[in-house]
C-alpha cells in the first residue's frame, strides 16, 4: 500500500470538444515534469551511494540474503489486510464480487499509485464496474481511502511518539516529524470534512465558475451527486463496516513495520521493537511529505539513511534497508501490471472513461 494520494474521481472523458487544447498541453507538461523528477532521483540515488560506499552497503545486503524472498513473501500478509478493509465496505453479503476480483483490482490500482502517486483510485473502480457500476465501485474505494489514511494517522501518531521519547533526536528531526504528523493529520480532517458533506459537487461547481472549464464542469455535475449520495450513505448507516475496514488497514501497515523490525534483526541484531517502530514511523512520515516524486525514486533511500543514522546505525545499513524495501516493491506491483495489461486497462483504446460510465448510470 503506497502513502494517501489525491482521489481522481474526475478523469478526463472520452468525447471532449475540439477548443480543449489546453489539457493536452498541460498533460504534457505534467509528464515531462514527473519524468525530470523521476530522472532527478535516480541522480540523487547515485549520489548516495557514491557517498555512503557501494561496498559497505553491499555489505550489508548480503546479511539479508536469502531472506529477500521471505520479505516479499511476507508482505502478501499486509497487502491481504489493506485488501479485506476494502472487502468489508463491499458488503453486507451476498456480494457482487469476489475477494479474488476485488484484490485483482486492489492491485492494479496501487501499481497506479505507486507510479504515479495518483490515478489508482479511479482504476480499481474501473476494473469492477462490470459487477458492481462505477460509482458503487468508486464510493466503496473513496471511504477505504478514508479507512486507510485514518489508519496510518494512527500508526505514525503511535510511531513517532515512541521515536521522540525513545531517542535523542535533533531539535530539527523532531520539528519536521511533528510537521508531517500535522499535514497528515490535516489531510485526514479535509478529507472526513469532505466525503461526509459530500466533496465532489461542491468541488465541481467552484472550478465551473471558470469560464473555460464551466461547459465541462456542467455535464459532470449529474455524475458528482451520484458519488457524493452513495458515499454519504456509508457514513450515515454503515459505522461499523467503517471502522472494521480502520482495523484492517490498521494491520496492514502494521505489515511494513514487521518487515522493517525482521532487516533491523538481520543488520543490526541487538537492536529492537522500539528502533524499528522509530525507524519505520519517522521514515513514513517523511516520505509521505515526498508525494510528489514518482514512487519516491532516490528520496526514499535518503530518507531511510537518515533516519538509520538519527537512531544511531550508520547510513549504510538504511541504504540497504532502502534498497530491499524498494526491491520488494517492485516485485509487488508486477502482478498489478499484468492485471492492468490482461484487463486492457493500460490500453486507453479499449478503455471506458469515468465520466461516461457514470452518465449512463445516471440516464437510467
């Protein structure tokens, strides 16, 4: 599961008007801007093991090993709770799905984010509408996004409590930490704020008073009061599946820190539960400030240096932690591809758009 990233319920429809050229300019740029910043943190990955010595974390890799294969085993066990917090907004049963669809879908949607930072939400949405429409599909996705930043709110208030009394941190370290706690926090707040008094309609008649965009925002109007009624109706009559899917996702980030904790053992064996916790919560909160680097290329490793260093181990062994983190990440979103590539979602030819899909659900 890949830190929160905007919910793009709005994607670009499949019949637009000649005039609109603009979008397509400032597609491209956006593309060329993700690409310079994907090429930026491969340099600055390159710097830092220039810095640290490629030997040393060499090191360091081989006293993880064989282990490897166990990690990414493991995270399956994260990736099933992430999932079965979303399978419990599906409900009450019988359902339309199965759990095997909906983690199929699961998957192809965070290979989106973990690309891109944004744009999976829309797609696991996409890859179930067949069963169960697009906007029921996209409500369930939106309110487990809330579950999920809810629950890593939790999970890094816990984690960077234990990191500030446990260890002595720098006066700065400690500041920034609280900083992304705080932006955390207040993304959680709009976000609560927003799905319970119904955020896309209102979003789409603010950005209609530009003129250029008024016509367009016009015809999603009907399609945004679809989605805003059938999230509002989790949070008016399903309380408890909201909760049950907190919990879950809850464990799943409890996942990323049994992995951290078992490479600490291996690099550092004398080291504990409280440096892991520290070590995987300040690093979390960091990179969730980072949302912006596609999948967080070079400022990941960085920050997982750093924070090695700031709990007393040396930048070599977070660089090798960095680099099996990222390994395993890799390998987690290939399924997702060929999910994506099988379902032709990845061919925009044979591809469906949002807005379409939830204007026929609102014709009939």
């Amino acid at each position: 599961m890949n830190p929160p990233g905007a919910i793009d319920a709005t994607s670009r429809g499949s019949h637009q008007s000649a005039p609109a050229a603009s979008p397509g300019t400032s597609g491209r740029g956006k593309r060329a801007a993700r690409v310079l910043l994907f090429l930026l943190g491969l340099a600055v990955l390159a710097s830092i093991l220039a810095a640290v010595g490629w030997k040393s974390v060499e090191a360091n890799l081989g006293l993880i090993g064989g282990w490897f294969l166990g990690l990414v085993l493991l995270y399956a066990l994260a990736q099933l709770s992430f999932a079965l917090g979303w399978w419990v907004l599906t409900g009450p049963a019988p359902r339309p799905i199965s759990f095997a669809d909906l983690f199929a879908a699961y998957l192809g949607g965070d290979a989106i984010n973990y690309l891109t930072t944004v744009g999976g939400e829309p797609v696991k949405a996409q890859l179930l509408k067949k069963k169960m429409g697009f906007s029921r599909a996209f409500a369930t996705v939106a309110v487990h996004r809330h579950a999920d930043v809810l629950a890593q709110w939790i999970f890094l208030s816990l984690g960077v409590a234990v990191a500030l009394t446990r260890f002595a941190l720098p006066a700065a370290a400690r500041l920034v930490a609280l900083g992304g706690l705080l932006f955390l926090g207040g993304l959680l707040l709009w976000l609560t704020w927003g799905l319970r008094r119904g955020a896309f309609r209102p979003a789409l008649a603010w950005i209609g008073r530009f003129p250029p965009l008024s016509h367009r925002m016009a015809r999603l109007d009907e399609s945004a009061r679809i989605l805003d009624s059938k999230i509002g109706e989790f949070y008016a009559e399903r309380h408890r599946h909201f909760w049950t899917a907190v919990a879950w996702c809850f464990l799943g980030w409890c996942g990323g820190l049994l992995e951290t904790y078992l490479v600490l053992r291996l690099l550092a064996p004398r080291e504990g539960w409280a440096t892991a916790v520290a070590i995987e919560s300040m690093a979390m909160v960091l990179n969730t400030m980072l949302l912006f680097i596609p999948a967080r290329i070079g400022s990941a490793e960085g920050i997982r240096a750093g924070v090695y260093v700031l709990v007393g181990l040396t930048a070599a062994q977070g660089v090798a932690y960095g680099l099996v983190r990222r390994a395993r990440e890799l390998l987690w979103i290939m399924p997702g591809l060929v999910i994506l590539l099988k379902r032709h979602v990845l061919g925009i030819g044979h591809l469906k758009l949002p807005e379409t899909e939830l204007s026929e659900e609102a014709a009939r």
